[in-house]
C-alpha cells in the first residue's frame, strides 16, 4: 500500500469515525465479514460473496454498496488492493423503522432492537459524503488519477409494499398541500396541549414525527433529535402559557426535559422524554384548570412535587418564585388552610409510600429517596400521617 496509507485512515478515522481498510487478503476478508455482519443474514458480507466481488471489481470505479440492512460502504481498488471505507448509513432508523422493515424482509429471527443496536454502531454520514472522502482519498494517494466512476450496487433491498407505497404517497402530493396539512396538525397539537389533553396530544405528535420520516439524513441521530425536542418545547411553553399555567411551572417542566434529552442515550428515550413532557405539561394544565388556586399557589405546589427529594425551604421557594417568603407564606395558608412546610411533608410521605408498597427499598433508602436523609425523623413523620410505620404500612399495602 501506498506510505501514506496509515496516515490519511487515521485522518479519516479521527475527524468523520470512518474505518477504511484494505481487503487484500482472505484472512483480512473474513476478520471484516465477522467484524460487520449481522448473523447469516447479509449475502454481501459472507466471505465467499465478498472475495467473488473484490475480485470483478475493476480499477477506476467507485463502488457504493448497500447491503440488506441498508448498511453502506464505498469500495475501490487502490494500487491492486481492495480498499473499503465504511460501514457507515445514510439514514437515521428508529425501533419503529426497524420493525417495519423487517417486516418488510419477512426476517422473524431477528429482533428490531437487535437491528437498531448494529446499526447504530456505525458512523451516520450521507452518501454524497463518503463518495467525495473516497475521492478525497484517492486524490492523496494517487495524484495523477482521474475522477472515477461510481457504480451504485444493491444487495437484497426489498421492493416496497402496496401498503408501504401508500404511506410514501403524501410525498407526491402537491408540496403547499403538504405544508397546509402539516400546519393543521401542528394547531390540533397546540389545541389539544391547552385543554390538557395528553393521549391526543401525543397522537398528533406522532403524526407530525411520521411526516418527517424521510429527511431523517445527515448529522447524528441523537443531535437532530435534540433539537426537535427543544421545537416541540418550545411549543410546549408557548401553549401552555395561553392556557394560564405559571410561568415558574412551565421553567420547570422544561428544564427537566432539557436535563433528560441531553443525557439521552437513545433516539427512542428522546422520543419517550417528549411524549412524557407532553403528559406532564397536560397534567399540570387540566390540574390548574380544575382547581381555584391562586398562580402563586399552584406554582408552589408544583415545585414541591417536583422538587420534594431535595433539601427543601420556604426561603428557597420564595426566591424561586421571586416573592417574599412571608407574602407566600400567608397566601398559601389562606388558601390552602395549610403551610408549604406542611404541604412537603404531605408529598414526601405520600412519595414515600408509593415506593413502600411498590418496591423492596429499605425504609433508610426511601427516606433519602424523598428528601429526608435521617431515617428515624422520616419514621415520625409517616407515622403522623398515616398512623402506622413505613414497615406496617408495607405489611398491609404490599402491592
């Protein structure tokens, strides 16, 4: 191989996460069959197929290769050798993505998270892309080249359905059409939101995720994810303070989902932080509509619920909420007939038995859990308000 060789693969390597490796051996052809193949199911990347193909390969094309799991990889001959540069994908798949088209496969053996999890070890990157990194490449190593052929291959693609043909319909519709409809359903969403209604709400989200389904190209997956996730905040907030939510309470609603979709691992836990967003916002909204709490009031009851794990004051709920801590004080006792103090007592048991009569935590655990880190106060405090100790209560209440 070319002396530069190593340096532009790890060049490559380190700036776009591609592999390239030379396939000139039939040792080296099967350490990239077993390193890339998904079982017995890839014809492409069996070591028979693959050393059948390197061989007809011919000097100047480009070869773009797709293999049954839409799974890429451009392959040409640099100075005798078979070089590949990939595996990578050109499209962004969901469990929902997968499942469909193993359906469309009629694969039963594998599971679609199976799917997802090898697919999503591979560098997302457009064709075009790898196509001019292949260039790129041969550029540097054989100056005097021209520009090659590509010559695209498909192994084992299915052909879509009548079904699958129908869904991609809306595609050929005329494209004002399409934005119209998009906008409809983007107004039932914010409609269904401001009356609190979460099961519609998330219905109408899932359309408008579906309609997209075809730009799911370019960047990482969980990047483009993100930032949908902070559009579909965006719409959140905006909707929510119409329907007269506090703006203290939808801070916080938001910036719980902004912690959970950063530290998001999977599109799929993106797609569940936004679907529970939509269920927390909509709880918080029919709440606030069917009570006659003051804004002041709901907002400090929503932050103790949320917030009723951590070292909790009404000092610390006042400057919060930017109000004097005896103005909020007062007005919560007028019209609750109860303190704060007393309302994150009321919380923290009542989380506390939830986990008692769901879970084997230990009481000390559960009393950390809920924000009381001495156990045997935390002891006093359930017994006060449910006239039994968290082990009595977990006798009689064991779910």
């Amino acid at each position: 191989m070319h002396p530069a060789f190593d340096t532009v693969r790890q060049l490559i390597g380190d700036i776009f996460h591609l592999s390239i490796q030379p396939l000139g051996s039939e040792d080296a052809i099967c350490a990239f069959s077993r390193s890339n193949a998904l079982g017995g199911s890839q014809s492409f990347l069996q070591p028979d197929s693959l050393t059948d193909f390197l061989a007809s390969m011919q000097a100047g094309n480009l070869y773009l290769v797709t293999d049954r799991f839409q799974v890429q990889f451009v392959i040409a001959r640099l100075e005798g050798t078979p070089v590949v540069i990939g595996p990578f994908c050109s499209l962004i798949w969901t469990l929902q993505d997968c499942r469909g088209y193993l359906r469309r496969l009629d694969i039963s053996h594998l599971k679609p998270e199976e799917l997802l999890a090898y697919r999503s070890r591979f560098t997302v990157i457009s064709e075009r892309e790898a196509l001019h990194i292949a260039q790129s490449c041969i550029r540097l190593l054989d100056p005097a080249s021209e520009k090659w052929d590509t010559i695209r291959l498909d192994y084992g693609s299915p052909s879509p359905t009548a079904e699958q043909r129908v869904e991609h319909a809306p595609l050929r519709v005329n494209y004002s059409e399409l934005i119209q409809e998009r906008y409809q359903i983007e107004q039932q969403l914010i409609s269904d939101i401001e009356s609190g209604n979460a099961h519609a709400a998330i219905m109408n989200l899932r359309k408008l995720q579906r309609d997209v389904d075809f730009l799911k190209k370019m960047g990482t997956t969980l990047e483009n994810e993100r930032v949908g996730a902070a559009i579909v905040r965006t719409m959140l907030r905006m909707s929510a303070l119409r329907a007269g939510l506090s703006a203290p309470t939808i801070d916080l609603l938001s910036r719980q989902n902004t912690v959970a979709t950063i530290n998001a691992t999977t599109v799929e836990e993106i797609y569940q932080e936004k679907e529970n967003m939509i269920r927390q916002f909509c709880r918080e909204i029919r709440s606030h509509q069917n009570q006659q709490y003051s804004n002041l009031v709901l907002s400090v009851m929503r932050y103790i619920e949320h917030q009723y794990a951590e070292d909790l004051s009404v000092q610390q709920i006042a400057d919060e909420l930017n109000v004097n801590v005896n103005h909020l004080a007062a007005v919560f006792r007028h019209e609750t007939g109860s303190t704060p103090n007393a309302y994150i007592r009321q919380v923290r048991t009542k989380q506390a038995a939830r986990l008692l009569a769901s879970t084997d935590l230990s009481v000390q655990d559960i009393s950390n859990r809920v924000g009381v880190p001495d156990a045997n106060y935390f002891i006093k405090l359930f017994k006060k308000e449910y006239a039994m100790t968290p082990s009595e209560y977990r006798k009689y209440n064991r779910l």
